[in-house]
C-alpha cells in the first residue's frame, strides 16, 4: 500500500491503520513510510496527536470517577469497601492497558515530529540551495557585466560601478562556522569554472595588459619610434 492509495482512506480506516503500525515492534515499514510520506505526514500527526489527548482525557475522567468512587464505598461501610475491592482488579487492568495505549500515542507523537522537523530541515536546505544558486547566476551576470566592459574599453557610468560593487557588498554564509564572503571572493574561490591558460593566451593577454596601460591605447614601451619610411618615396628617402 503505497501514500497515495493510503491518503484516499476515509478516516476511520486512516486511523486503523495508523493505530496498527504506531508502535514499532509490530509495524508493518513500509506502510509506516507511506503514513509519513510527505503527502500523509500532516495527516498522521493530528490523528495521532488527537488519539493520544483521547486517551489522556480518558484516563483523567476515569481517575476521578474511581477517586468520587472510593468515597461513596467508604461512606457505605464495610458493603462499599468490598464493592471497592471487587472492582479494583478491573480497574488496574484497564489503567495499565490504557496507560500504555497512551504511552505508544505519546511515543509515536514525538517520532512523528522529529520526522516533520527533518521534513522542515531538508525543505529549508533546499529552499537555501535554490537561493545560493539565484544569487550565483546573479554574480556571473553581473560579473560578465563588467568584464564586457573592461574587454571593450567603454566608459563605465556610476550605475555601472554601483551595480559591479554589489559583488562586494553582497554575501553569502559559506562553511561550518557560516562566515560571510563576499560574491566576488565565490565567484573568484567557488562560483567560477576555471580554463587553464595556455601559453599562446597568457602572450596574448599580457599583450593586451601592456596596450591598454598606456595612454589612447599606445603602450609606453613604443613611445618616441619614429614611423617607418618606404624606399622609392617622393622624397627619396630611405
């Protein structure tokens, strides 16, 4: 019997089932599974949780009863302590039959709830993940923003830097101790999936580097070079 076929049960055969498989020993897991499936764990838990406020509300109102009891025998005389005495194996035998009925309630409750707070937890994680990954796609956008920018040469505006400058201010909790870090630093550590550089594309790059450190794109390394001159010119120069 799978969660679904057990979530269109009525509720009395819901809460038969329930009571059969409460107690551990004599469960059947895989319908016990099927009960704190998420799509039936909601469902359990009040049902478990309303049998044991039954028992416990029962178990009371007998006690009191028993208790109005005994000072009704005790009024009667020696008639009404035997009546007592008659009754009180009878009594015992439902207390401890009911006592313990409540205890398997009291005991499955709290199994049932650890097993909502692990549902919460892992909900949570996967609530946490799904945003750690919208923050990611957030920083490679932003990233790749200012990288066009940088590779182009265009003139940056201040809502340019104000955006770039997020990467610095924005964090995110990362490691046991749940220290914060910037998403430049997850971009630069975590985020950013590295291409190992050849050597052809370092000599490129330094090369691009050393152009763009010098003003209007001339690197200073050809500063004062005359330009060249063509033999055979009108000037016959050479």
């Amino acid at each position: 019997m799978d969660e679904h076929t057990i979530s269109r049960l009525d509720d009395k055969e819901y809460e038969q089932l329930v009571l059969k498989n409460a107690h551990p020993p004599v469960r059947d897991p895989d319908v016990w599974a099927a009960l704190t499936a998420p799509e039936n764990l909601e469902r359990t838990r009040n049902l478990v949780d309303a049998v044991a406020q039954r028992t416990g509300n029962a178990l009371r109102t007998r006690k009191a009863e028993r208790d109005q009891f005994h000072q009704q025998c005790l009024a009667r005389g020696a008639a009404g302590k035997k009546e007592w005495f008659d009754t009180r194996a009878d009594f015992e035998d439902w207390k401890r039959r009911a006592g313990n009925f409540h205890q398997c309630m009291l005991k499955a409750k709290s199994e049932l709830n650890k097993v909502q707070k692990d549902v919460n937890r892992e909900a949570g994680h996967q609530l946490a993940q799904d945003q750690r990954d919208t923050l990611r796609r957030l920083a490679l956008a932003v990233n790749k923003h200012q990288a066009v920018h940088a590779k182009t040469g265009g003139i940056a505006e201040q809502a340019d830097y104000e955006l770039w400058q997020a990467l610095d201010r924005l964090t995110v909790p990362v490691g046991p101790e749940q220290q914060h870090v910037s998403l430049r630093t997850m971009l630069d550590i975590y985020w950013s999936d590295v291409t190992p550089v050849n050597e052809d594309a370092e000599r490129l790059a330094r090369g691009e580097r050393t152009m763009r450190a010098a003003p209007a794109g001339q690197s200073t390394a050809y500063a004062g070079v005359p330009k060249a001159r063509h033999v055979h010119n009108d000037k016959k120069l050479t």
